[in-house]
C-alpha cells in the first residue's frame, strides 16, 4: 500500500490531530507512527487524556541495538479499540531525541516492508529540520505532507522549507500541500502557488472538533440528544466529511504514483531488452 508522512515548518497547524484523524477515518487497517522527535506522546497525552501508558519508539531504540527489531515492532504497538488503527507511540521525552536518530533508518526499512506488503502507514513526522526529525521516513514516503494554515505568518515560514523538501524526497515520490482552515487568510491556490508546492486538499477549520482528537476532548453535543446524537453530529460534520476527503485525496495521489512507477518500470524494461 502506501507510506504517508505529515510534517509542518513552525507554529502548531494541527500535523498530530490530523494525522491521528486520517488514521481514525482510513477505510482499512493502518498504522500511525508518532516520530515527532520533541518528546511527550500527544496521542498519549492529548486523545488518551494522559490514562494510558505504553512502550513506543525509545523501546524500539533498545530492541534495534539487540537486533530485535522486527520482533518487537508488532509487539508495541498500541491498538486503538473498535478500530483497525495502530498507533507507534512516539518519545516520552527530548532525551530520548539522540537516540531516535539512530532509529530511522531501521525503522524505515520495516516500514517499506510493511507497505509493500499491504499496510498502510501514516508517519506524523512533526516539526521540520529539528534534532534527529526523521528525515529517512519523509524522504522514502510515497507522499509527503506540508501541513500548514492558511495565514501569512505560517506560508511564510512554510515557504522557505517547501523547495528544499521537495529536493529531499526520492524521485518518483510527491509532496504536496495540505492546508488547515482554508481562506482563514488565503485560499489554497494562493498558498500553492506562494509555496510552489501542489495542492492536495483542506481539513476545516474547526478547534472544537479538531480538539477530539489533540486533547481526547468530549464530542460537541447538539442541543438535543444524548451521547449518541453527539457521535452521530461529530460522524457527520463538515469537519470530519473534509478528513475523509483528505484520505481520499491521498489514496488517489499514491495510487497513481506506483501505477506510473510500475508502468516506467515496465518501459525501461522493454527499452533495455530492445538495446541489447
């Protein structure tokens, strides 16, 4: 399947939220890996609300300098109930940042493997060019995500990263832009094209929803109904119809990617046996 990764340039624009979302609503089992560097799970902290503990990539660390990894990888992870979502939970803390950098490159070697074998994998790769920020995962993403809102500060400092991520990414893979909270200043095809970065799509603007997921907040109730008529509101609101679109946007873009990377194949194939 497809390795997806999210990163920003500065600020807060929501790259956990997001990703966690994506993850929440992906039609088939995926996995969610949290390699922001910066230490403190927000996944643990935010959608669990700080009641769940459990090993995650400092584990990892320990099981790669023991060569068992790839035993221990399946092991870890955190199941998220009544779902097909599993979730590598990220550092604990900015200490553990050094060692994560020897981390990377095992780890996207599982990960390749685990998408070529049917397994999607969303990475929320955080903030971009930090200490030991998991360059190796964006880099061999099939797609990679500039997550940024709409406003002049956040394009601006977007702006500067978006040529040189672009550069980074291996022939062959896409990065393309996706906004939160389009028109909150700029439209998406003026962020695109400040960025020169394609547009993919845009997660509405909405803190209350979008605090679910960062914050393990309670679901905004409609003003009749119980429990269940807030999930139903949250299921069908405009906030969670746009992550949907996201995921389909991306399955669309990495899709098209391996069948013309299968269909080069195919080509330099027939071209080589042709020349000799």
């Amino acid at each position: 399947m497809a390795l997806i990764s999210l990163v920003s340039a500065a600020g807060s624009p929501g790259v956990t939220a997001t990703a966690l979302g994506l993850a929440l609503t992906w039609p088939r089992p995926v996995l969610l890996v949290e390699a922001d560097p910066t230490g403190g799970s927000g996944i643990l902290a935010g959608y669990f609300r700080g009641l769940r503990d459990h090993p995650g990539l400092v584990d990892l660390v320990m099981a790669d300098r023991s060569g068992l990894l790839a035993d221990t990888l399946p092991r870890i992870l955190l199941r998220v109930d009544g779902t097909d979502v599993s979730i590598l939970v990220g550092s604990k803390s900015h200490d553990q940042a050094p060692g994560l950098s020897r981390l990377w490159e095992p780890l996207m070697g599982l990960l390749l493997e685990l998408s070529a074998s049917g397994q999607d994998v969303v990475v929320d790769a955080g903030r971009l060019g930090l200490v030991s920020w998991p360059r190796p995962l964006v880099a061999h993403s099939d797609l990679t995500l500039l997550v940024s809102r709409s406003n002049l500060v956040s394009l601006v400092a977007a702006r500067s990263w978006a040529a040189t991520l672009a550069d980074d990414v291996l022939p062959g893979h896409e990065v393309r832009l996706l906004l939160v909270g389009e028109r909150r200043c700029y439209s998406a095809g003026e962020a695109s094209r400040t960025l020169g970065v394609p547009m993919l799509a845009s997660v509405d603007w909405d803190p209350a929803r979008a605090s679910v997921f960062s914050e393990g907040a309670e679901k905004p109730r409609p003003r009749f109904g119980g429990e269940s008529a807030a999930d139903r509101a949250f299921n069908h609101s405009g906030y969670m119809a746009s992550l949907r679109a996201v995921g389909e946007a991306i399955r669309k873009v990495t899709t098209r990617s391996k069948r013309d990377a299968v269909l080069q194949g195919m080509i330099a194939t027939r071209t080589g046996r042709g020349i000799s």
